[in-house]
C-alpha cells in the first residue's frame, strides 16, 4: 500500500491535449494530460529528454497558461509537474 503524498487529489485529464512552451523559445512541445489537481498535473510525453526544469503549460481549452516545475520524472515518457505562482 502507498502513501499518498499529494497536497491536492489529482483527478483525471481524460488525456487532454496540451502544450509546453520553454523559455528558451524552442518549439512547443506537445503532451496529454494524464491527471491533474489544483496544484500540479501528471504529463505524457513522446520524449521526456528535451523538457526543461521550468516550463509554461497551456491545456487547451483553459484560457490562461500555467507556470510549471517539474517534479519528477518517468523515462521516457511521464512527469509530474508542481503549478507554480507567475510572477509576471
């Protein structure tokens, strides 16, 4: 049995499109959106190689993006992100 370590309860994504944008400007990257919460998500990628650290996310269909750290990593294809404060 596991302990859950989670602030929020994740829910499903339904595998939801959505986007990562890097600051270094490299072209987006797309991903599906495996769970998520109020405070993070779980993401799936093709390749998880390229991903940075920090990144902004846009799931579409929400109008806004959201600032993401990642917090973990599943070669070669899954992540954990933590929804970060924007400070812009």
């Amino acid at each position: 049995m596991s302990i859950e370590k989670r602030r929020f309860p994740r829910t499903p994504g339904n595998n939801q499109a959505a986007v990562v944008y890097t600051q270094n400007g490299a072209r987006p990257i797309m991903c599906t959106v495996a769970d998520i919460s109020e405070g993070g998500a779980g993401l799936t990628f093709v390749d998880i190689s390229a991903i940075p650290d920090v990144f902004q996310l846009e799931i579409k269909g929400e109008a806004k993006t959201r600032l993401c750290k990642v917090a973990w990593r599943s070669a070669p294809h899954r992540m954990g992100v933590a929804f970060q404060q924007d400070p812009r």
